[in-house]
C-alpha cells in the first residue's frame, strides 16, 4: 500500500515537472516572438567583442585582450551555416572562414583561395562556440524541440528569480539555461564548458527578442565583452553557404590526413616525433633524451619512441620554448616522467604553474640570451620575435636542424610557406651564429623544411593578413 502511494507520488510530481518545463519553453517560445519566432528560419548575426586571455598573451603573467569579430550566418530550414571570423592578437589579424551544409562542409582561406573539407564537423558545432553567443538561436532550437527543456526548479540569477532547466539538445552537449518569468534566456552554460554565457539588454528585432549585450564568465571572472552585437532577420542569399569561384583545394600534408604517430630520424639520435599538430624533437643523450615541443602528450610520443628504436631511455631534460598554455600541455606529464624543466626565466613561473606538483628548484633551469648544453651540441637561444617576448629555439648546430615553436612551418604537402617579419632576424641570427641550418622541423607538422625551403620563405615575404573586401563586418 505504501509503495503504491509513492509510486502514485512520483508519477504526480513527475507530470507536475512536465507541465512547469512545457510552461517554461511556451513562455520563452513566446516572449522570442511567438509567431514571429516559428517563422523566422534564418538569420545574419555580427558581433565584435574583446576576449581577456591569459596563457596566450604576449608576456608571460600578463593577460592579453584579444579583439574578435564574428558574422554567424544560419539557416534553421536548410541547416546551413557558416561563420567569418577575424581574431586580433598581438596586433595581427587572423581571418577564419567555416561553411556548414548538408552535401558536405568546408574551412576556406581567403588569402591563398584554397579551402579543405571539413566533414568532421555538424550543423551544431561547426561554429565552434560562436552560437552560444546569441540568445535567439537557443529560443529557435527550443520552438523546433520544446520537449528539450527538461528538470526545470526555481532559483535565482543575481538576485532575481529566475527559472533554472536543462536544455537537452541532442545534437548538442547539455546545457543549463537561466530564464527570467517573462521567458528571456539570461545565461547560458554548457555542461562540459567551464564558461557562462550571459545575456541582456534584450530588444525587438523586428517582432524577434535578441540580447544586445553579452558577456562571458569563467570562474567567476569576466573573459570576454562584446561591444556591438547586431541581427538581421533572414531570408540569406544561396551564395552566402557557396564557395567564391576559382578556388582550389589545400594541398593537405600527411599530418591533417592521417592521426597514427609517426618518427623521423633526422641526425644520428635526433627524432621528430608525433602525429597531426603535436610533434616533439628528441635528442638522444646517451642514457637519456633531451625533449622540446610541449604539446601534452609527450608520454605516448616518447613511448612510441623507445618503441621503434628498441630501447627504454628516460626523458631527463624537457624545453619549454614560450610560455603559450598550449605548448605547456606536456608539462605535467614531463614531470611525472622524471624531467628537469628548461625555460627562458621571464616564463619560468608559468612553467612552474603547468607542472602542477611541488618540484625542487633544481629542476628548473634557465635560459638567458643562451644556453649550451651537451659539449655544444645543443644550442638553445632565446629569440624573441612578434609572437612572444620570450621565445626559446632548439638548435643543433653540428647536425645542422633547428626545432621551433608557433615560428616556422608548413602545413601543405609540397612547397615552403611565405615568410614572416621575423624570418628576417632568424636569417640574421644564424649568420651571426655562423649557423648553417638544413633541416628545419617544428611542432605543428610533419614536414622538415630544407634550406631551400627557408631561402624560398625569405625572397617571397607574406602580405600582412587583411580583412577581404568582400567582408563587411571586419572592415575597420
Ligand atoms: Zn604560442
């Protein structure tokens, strides 16, 4: 008797919880614009904001405030996307361009007229984060899947009362929204993201509601600030999800094609190890290797290594060539291997913070303008160049290779890349070394550029990056 009772109880307060979240969608279904917002199948949404980073800036401990602008494109009825981007950091501008559809999904650069297939990527996250931007898009997806607000309870949104729910998408990852009792979405936090995505200031456009401020938290400090946000209601015209004419595709290399590890004995006891945009250089030292190339990882690349060669040698030395989080990602794995850290001293704190245990002292070393290691058969050099004020190069001058970070790469298959400002400095430094480099490996590729390769980069200098003409939105 008494378990049926319960059984009754469950039932009621469950269908009592099913009718709050259908109340709950209705209500944001239709403060977004009711009507308006079932007919509304595409739109054109542009924001400039400025994203606060820390572990990409320029100088190690500073935060960088990196300048984005963005034009999501979406079309509810076709499924297609696509999405501009322009990112500038450290005063250089970097363009993006992704195109979602149905019969197949493409990442176009403008610059060189190429582009890549994309296929990996869905309707849902083809625009990375860019659609947790805008309000509307959530209030859309709700009005196609209202049964998607599930486990709502009342809580409170600074202050204020506010419904709570999960927003069960399946495309997408769950997420848990804040609405105010007229409907509007206030936040937004995905499951498996540590950031809030918030919401205000919300106006009619054209009888659809849109929040015309937005920001983003992360722990509970402001990342990211939009200072412009804009909408323009649909219908968008075909050519907007189609490829310009005359473009051809990338010449991909082995790395973006295929993700098994691979190694390449560049000297005698020199390995470039790694797969797709991760790879390390070893050098063997007799019982054990120095490392550089952080990317995390570095316990797999140094196991597949010992494995090909047949031998069980320790990594005793690990470079940190710049203090980027990214290239920090193997710190901590290096650390539990065993390994002594090798950094400039201006990024020796951030190293520090990236191995995450308590290491003694001695186990980190540093690197002034530079470091000869090994009877002078590494040289380690601390050039400094447009992309970090401290910035460490591995070089092995009687074997003639250098190993480089974020500096010097080629990611097609054929040809060498055009150069940069500071290839210039780095020609000049290896004469003033008396250096005479032959093989140029790095951590984002497979490829070892040759010397011809470098002249090549040298006589055909890159145009500085600029917004396209045809783009609107990032024209300054
Ligand atoms: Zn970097």
């Amino acid at each position: 008797m008494i378990f049926r009772l319960l059984l009754l109880l469950t039932v009621s307060v469950a269908a009592q919880g099913a009718e709050t979240e259908r109340a709950l969608a209705a209500s944001i279904i239709d403060r977004y614009g009711a009507n308006k917002l079932l007919e509304m199948n595409a739109f054109s949404f542009r924001e400039r904001s400025r994203h606060l980073e820390t572990g990409q800036s320029y100088y190690p401990g500073q935060q960088g405030a990196k300048l984005n602008q963005l034009q999501l494109d979406v079309d509810f009825a076709a499924q297609k996307k696509s999405l501009y981007t322009q990112g500038i950091r450290n005063q250089k501008p970097h363009f993006q361009h992704r195109i979602y559809r149905p019969n197949g999904s493409l990442s176009i650069n403008h610059s060189s007229k190429r582009y890549r297939e994309n296929n990996s990527k869905q309707f849902s996250d083809i625009d990375g984060s860019a659609s947790r931007h805008i309000d509307l898009y959530w209030a859309k997806l709700i009005s196609l899947h209202p049964n998607s607000v599930v486990g709502a309870y009342a809580g409170e949104y600074f202050g204020r009362p506010v419904s709570i729910a999960t927003l069960d998408l399946k495309a997408y990852p769950k997420a848990t929204i804040y609405v105010a009792q007229d409907g509007r979405i206030l936040s937004l936090q995905v499951d498996e993201s540590s950031s809030t995505h918030h919401f205000s200031n919300h106006q009619s456009v054209h009888g659809v509601l849109f929040a015309r401020d937005f920001h983003i938290s992360k722990s509970n400090t402001i990342s990211s600030v939009a200072s412009q946000r804009d909408l323009i209601l649909g219908p968008l015209a075909d050519a907007v999800f189609e490829l310009p004419a005359g473009y051809k595709a990338a010449n991909l290399s082995h790395q973006t094609q295929s993700n098994t590890l691979q190694m390449k004995a560049l000297a005698k006891g020199v390995y470039h190890v790694g797969r797709d945009f991760d790879f390390s250089l070893f050098v063997d030292a007799g019982d054990h290797y120095y490392g550089v190339g952080g990317y995390k990882g570095i316990k797999e690349r140094l196991e597949y290594l010992n494995q090909q060669l047949g031998l069980n040698k320790p990594l005793k030395y690990m470079v940190a060539t710049h203090h980027h989080s990214d290239h920090l990602g193997a710190m901590a794995e290096a650390a539990k291997m065993g390994a002594s850290f090798i950094s400039s001293a201006q990024a020796q704190a951030t190293v520090k913070a990236a191995v995450k245990q308590d290491l003694d002292d001695s186990r980190f070393l540093t690197v002034g303008t530079k470091l000869s290691l090994l009877d002078g058969r590494i040289q380690i050099v601390n050039f400094p160049n447009g992309h970090s004020a401290h910035h460490l190069l591995f070089v092995l001058p009687k074997d003639n290779i250098l190993f480089s970070e974020d500096l010097y790469f080629a990611t097609d298959a054929h040809g060498a890349p055009k150069g940069g400002p500071q290839l210039e400095s780095l020609s000049s430094l290896f004469a003033q070394q008396q250096w005479d480099i032959k093989q140029f490996a790095a951590a984002h590729s497979d490829r070892v550029l040759s010397a011809s390769d470098f002249q090549y980069s040298l006589d055909n200098m890159e145009d500085e990056p600029r917004c396209p003409p045809t783009w609107d939105f990032c024209q300054l």
